[in-house]
C-alpha cells in the first residue's frame, strides 16, 4: 500500500515492467517492512518500544494460571504442556515470525507485548503489518525455507480455504480446545478464530455532529460525500462485511449480499458515498468522517482520532448485524514451529482473549472466561451490546464463494464504476 | 639506431600487434556492455517472462488472456484517458516552465532552484503525496475549508471538482508531471541559442516565425520524448491513484485487486493484464523511437 509510484525517471523501459506489475511495488514495500521489522529482534528495542504503550495488559496478569487449570481444559493439554512447548520454543530459535498484525487491529499491540512478558526470550516480529491475506500466503510461498518465512499467519476465511487447499497449515489442536465454539475453528485443527467482530460505524462527530446510528440513517441527505467504506469490498475483508451487513439491513441475508450493493450504489447515487479508504491518515485528517469498519478497529482508530483533537461516536448498527473472524493457524514447514504453536496458544489463552477484548474484540473463549469469573465490567467497556453479538451467526465457506462472486461481477459495474 | 631502423622498429611493432589488435574490438565493446545486459536480464527480461508465463499457464490460456481485456476494457480506456490527459498538461507546462527557467536572468538562483525542486518533486508520489493534497483540497483540506470560507465557494458544491475523482487525479499527477517535463525539457531548451532568436529576427521573423520554424521544431523530439514518457509515469502510477480513489477503474488497481487482497482467489487475470499492459507501454515506446528518429533527422538537415 505504502509504496512510492515513481520508479520511472531514466529508464523509461525498465518503469514499464516495475509498474506493469504492480505486484512489484508491494514487494518493495513488504521488503521495507521486512528490513524494519529484524530491527526489534535486538532484545531490548522490543521491550522498549512496547512498553510505552497498553500498560493496561498487566491487569490479567493474575487470572491466567487459575483458569487454565480449570476443569473445562481438555485433556490434550495443561499448564504442563504449555512449559513443555516454551521450552521446545527456547530451544529452537525462540522466536515466532508474524505477519500483517496491525498494532491497532483488535489491540495487536498489547497481545503481542503481554506474549513477551508472558515467555521472556521469545521474540514475536511482525513483518508487513498492513498486508492483505493474499500478501500473508505470498510470503509463506516467496519466503519458503528462509529463516524470516512467517511462522503464524492471521488471514481471512476465504484465504483460509485456500490455505488448506494448498497444504500451508500445519493442524495444529490447541490445549483449550474444548472450550472454543465449533464454528470458530476447523475441524481438522488447521486454523482457530480466536476472535470475532460485528460492523460497526464511527463518526467523527467534530465534522459530523450528528452521528448516524444504523445503515438506514447513512441515506440521509446531511452525510454527503462523508460515508466511506474500509477499501473495495472486491478485496477488502472489511469492505465486505460493511456490504454484506448493509445488506442484511436492507432485506438480504447471507445467501444474498445484492441489497448490499444496491444499497451503496445508491449512498453513491446521492453522492454520500466517498471512494477514500479508511486508515490512519484519512481518518485523523477528517477525510473519512464517517467510516464503516470492523468494531475491533475502532478502539485503536478513536484514540488516534482523539488525540488529532476530534470527537468520535462509534455506533453498532442494530439493523445490520454481521460477524466476522480471520483464521490463525499454525505454518507448515515454517522455521519455528514450536514458538508458533506457542503464539496461537497465547492468542487463545486469557491473556489473548483479554488483550482482544481490550480493543473491542469479542474472544473465541469469551463463555469459559465469564465463567471463570476472569471478565470484569471494565473489559466490556469496547464490546459491542450483547444483544448484538449474540445475532451473530457466521457465514459458510460456501456462502462467502458466492457473495464474492456475485460482488466482482456487479460492484464494478453498480457501484465503482457507475 | 638510423631513423629508418626506428621506423621500421615501429613498423615492425605494428605488424606484429596487427593481428590482436584486429580482433579485440569485436569483442571489447560487447564486454562493456555486460553489465548492463546482465542487468536488462535480471530485472526487465526475467520479471517480464514470469509475468507473460503466469497470464497464460493454469487458468490461463490465449482465450482468457483476450476475454481478461474485453473484461476491462474500461480501465484501459480510464488509464489511457488519464495518461494522456496528464502528459499532454504536462508538454504544455513544462515547456512553458522550462523556458522560463532557461531563460530568466533576473533571479539568478531561480533556475537552480526549479530544476533541484523539479528533481525532487518528480520522484514524489505514491501515498505521501496524495495524503498532502488530502489535506489541502480533500473535503476537510485546508484549502478547501480557505475557498469555502474566504470566497464563499464551495469546492464540493461543484460539479467538476473533487480530489477523489478524474480531475482530481489529474491534478494531482501534474505535481509529479510537471516538474519530470521540465528536467526533460531544460536541456534542449538550454540548447535553443539567442543567436537564431537574433538571426531569425534579423530576417524579418516575428515571434510567431521563430516558434514555429525554430524553437518547436529543435525542441520537439525532447517534447515527444517527454509526452511518452510522462504517458508510461501516468499508465504506471498506482499507489498515488488508489490512495486517492480505492474504486479506481484503472489497470494498476485492477491488478491489485487480483493479486492482493482478502476476498477473491488468485487466478491468471492480474498477470494477463499485466501482460498487456506491457503490450501497451511497448506500443507507445516503440512509437516514441519512431518519432524521434523522423523527428531529429529532419532536424539534422
């Protein structure tokens, strides 16, 4: 995303082929992220670097080793196993390379900090933290073999399907397994989906005073030209769940994302629509004053929103319900396979679910850890209403096939392009 | 030693390094050239195969590979719209701006000055720079918000302008056009002596005469070159345009959307029309060679 266009100056031939494929330039932007990325290897930097932000993981510092040994844990795994595997990890390379983990998205940030607290010595890089899924199964390909070859990937569904097609997942069943919902893994153990999100819309209500609450209001004639989705819902995640729960707003359901796109063809229509992507810079300098994203993004976006001295409202919107997870799983064949084993028991332990639910994220694990009585009032302070999340149902694999389908052939024509 | 026996030493010298001698320079010259083959190789000969290998094998097939431009069709015909629109800006301004750098005396550090700015600013773009005029002329940009409510005219109130549309591409785009123009330009227009400005006066040229019989003609291959190569910088840009407008209909994004993303699977599409991008830079290369050629053979004579 971030790369410079203009390669061209003297060899004008030499630019056709760098451009022609633009493929090229993300490379050149992943191997800028790369070469950053080695950088927090140096112990120190990491822990520096961190630590001046999320100090607020240290809370469940106290509730984990309880709750891990409660009666719920399935027998394929204790706290005797997770010592084991921190070992096995120490041993072999003691570090975990991740890829396009935002610090931002669903609070990353404090999930990887508390992973470095939790096993010193173990370093957690994030290569790239803005790639696209395809970008993730890119680099397991392109990086295959090397020492910097993503460890753990975090990838959408879809992408997910893909992986186990192409024998990139290394089944993987994690100690708390029993106590993670069906429809949040895989059968076969190749991926969990430690958390999950609803679409929500947030309004930066110093430009937009009068902040929408549902998908409807987004039609009225006060948001023009201020409405953006989070990317082309052609290859965007998040742009595709805001089409998708428009849709279920406007009479759809999961088998039929079409009143979705009819419903931005008209936002573009009456010109409330804006083709601006939702990301740091456009939403702190106001140019997306309303945006459409994931609830998880939102806690890290309103601070950064805040502190450019803007007022925000986030709203669920109650006549749009659609949830939505990204798949973690274990690389096959990756350099260190024990250190990743590691990180996707962290994510799925209490400290992960609670990092997740710091930054708005509804947990994989949420049942087990209000049982034990790990979730305070406060935690709950980002997550959606309840009787929001309790609407949700996933889409099948099926079922995403099809609304994609059905997005590449009429959004160009509905909406991008009309 | 006789001066004849010198001579003939010399002679003799020359005989005997005659045979090497007339052989190295059928190898020599390539030799140099090495290194730049070895480069051509690596990084246009290679990443070109792989590309054109990928648009025809396991999805792909020469039937694909023209349905894949019947398909988009319409983001050839954005990008060439806005390529040529841009470069065609950016002959006139660039030119204009040139001369005038070339040309003014006065300031005597101006002409330093537009060429180190042009330097930089025609290596500007990309994501940096579309967020700079976000914020000057994006819904909430500065100048924006100066126009609204200094004049009382409001941008976005108008049918013509937003940052996010063709115009607001465009406008973008000369910020790099412009100044790649003018480093283009600068030296041939350097190249225009006052003598023929003087000469052609002396004969009874008016200003007209001059441009028209002279000054275009010696600086017209630079402004093609300039034109295409400014077509080539526009076809190209991508992250600048997609930063601006993610719905884009321009070939560069349409082939981000096949070869990135989080939704569609991966096929041969992006790697078929990257495939005739080429094609289509090619073309426009070749054309620029062809012209040149006519046009500095005409300027020989």
């Amino acid at each position: 995303m971030r790369h410079v266009n203009k390669t061209i100056a003297g060899l004008a031939v030499l630019s056709l082929v760098l451009a022609a494929c633009g493929d090229d330039d993300d490379d050149d932007a992943a191997t800028t992220a790369t070469t950053e990325a080695p950088a927090t290897e140096a112990p120190g930097t990491t822990a520096a670097a961190a630590t001046t932000a999320a100090p607020a993981t240290e809370a469940p510092e106290t509730v984990p080793a309880e709750v891990t040994e409660a009666p719920g844990t399935t027998a394929a795994g204790g706290g005797g196993d997770l010592d084991a595997l921190y070992q096995a990890c120490l041993d072999n390379g003691a570090q975990v390379n991740l890829i396009a983990l935002p610090d931002e998205w669903a609070n990353y940030k404090g999930i990887l900090e508390s992973f470095r607290e939790k096993y010193p010595g173990v370093e957690n890089p994030v290569q790239n933290p803005n790639a696209s899924s395809q970008e993730e199964l890119d680099a397991i390909v392109n990086l295959s073999g090397q020492p910097d070859m993503p460890d753990a990937i975090d990838v959408s569904p879809a992408k997910a399907q893909e992986a186990i097609a192409q024998g990139f997942f290394e089944p993987y069943v994690t100690s708390v397994d029993a106590e993670i919902p069906d429809n949040l893994k895989d059968p076969d153990g190749h991926w969990v989906a430690a958390y999950y999100g609803i679409i929500a819309i947030g309004t930066n209500t110093t430009i937009v005073p009068n902040a929408p609450q549902t998908f409807a209001d987004l039609r009225k004639p006060e948001y023009e030209g201020v409405v953006a989705l989070n990317g082309d819902p052609r290859t965007s995640g998040s742009a595709f769940a805001g089409v998708m729960a428009a849709s279920i707003a406007n009479g759809g359901s999961p088998d039929d994302i079409m009143p979705g796109i009819e419903f931005f063809a008209e936002l573009k229509e009456i010109g409330n629509l804006i083709p601006t992507s939702v990301d740091q810079a456009t939403v702190i300098s106001g140019e997306t004053p309303i945006a459409i994203d994931w609830s998880y993004n939102w806690p890290g976006l309103r601070g950064q929103i805040e502190d450019a001295g803007y007022t925000v409202e986030i709203h669920f919107p109650s006549d749009g319900v659609y949830g939505g997870y990204y798949s973690q799983g274990v690389v096959a064949d990756s350099p260190h396979p024990d250190c990743a084993k590691l990180w996707i028991e962290h994510i799925v332990s209490n400290e992960g679910a609670l990092g997740y639910l710091e930054g708005g994220a509804m947990p994989a694990r949420f049942a087990a850890l209000e049982e034990a009585g790990a979730i305070d009032e406060a935690s709950l302070a980002e997550l959606p209403p309840a009787d929001l999340l309790s609407q949700v149902s996933f889409l099948t694999d099926e079922q995403v096939a099809a609304a994609t389908a059905v997005l590449e052939e009429n959004w160009g024509p509905m909406v991008a392009d009309a | 030693m006789t001066v004849t026996d010198i001579a003939t030493t010399i002679d003799g010298d020359r005989a005997a390094s005659a045979v090497p001698v007339a052989r190295r320079p059928a190898l020599r010259p390539w030799a140099g050239l090495l290194p730049f083959g070895a480069f051509l190789f690596l990084f246009l000969l290679l990443p070109t195969y792989g590309i054109v290998e990928k648009a025809f094998t396991g999805d792909g097939s020469p039937e694909t590979f023209f349905q894949t431009f019947q398909d988009e069709r319409k983001a050839f015909v954005g990008s060439v719209k806005v390529s040529l629109v841009t470069a065609a800006l950016g002959v006139v301004f660039g030119t204009a701006i040139a001369y005038a750098a070339a040309t003014a005396t006065r300031p005597r550090w101006l002409r330093s000055v537009v060429s180190a700015f042009s330097g930089v600013a025609a290596n500007m773009g990309g994501v940096v720079l579309a967020f700079l005029f976000f914020t000057l002329l994006g819904r909430q940009g500065l100048g924006t918000k100066i126009v609204r409510e200094g004049l009382g005219y409001d941008l976005y109130k108008t049918d013509w302008f937003d940052i996010t549309s063709f115009w607001g591409w465009v406008t973008v785009y000369m910020y790099f056009q412009i100044p790649l123009m003018v480093l283009i330009t600068l030296p041939a227009v350097d190249g225009l002596r006052p003598a023929w400005r003087e000469a052609s006066a002396n004969l009874g040229g008016t200003t007209w005469t001059y441009w028209r019989r002279v000054g275009l003609p010696v600086l017209a291959p630079s402004m093609l070159g300039g034109f295409l190569l400014m077509f080539a910088n526009a076809f190209s840009a991508y992250a600048t345009v997609y930063a601006l407008n993610n719905q884009a209909n321009v070939v560069p994004v349409k082939i981000s959307f096949g070869l990135s993303g989080d939704v569609g699977v991966r096929s041969s599409t992006p790697y078929a029309l990257a495939t005739w991008m080429i094609i289509v830079i090619a073309l426009a290369m070749g054309g620029y060679l062809l012209l040149r050629k006519r046009a500095e053979r005409w300027h020989a004579s």
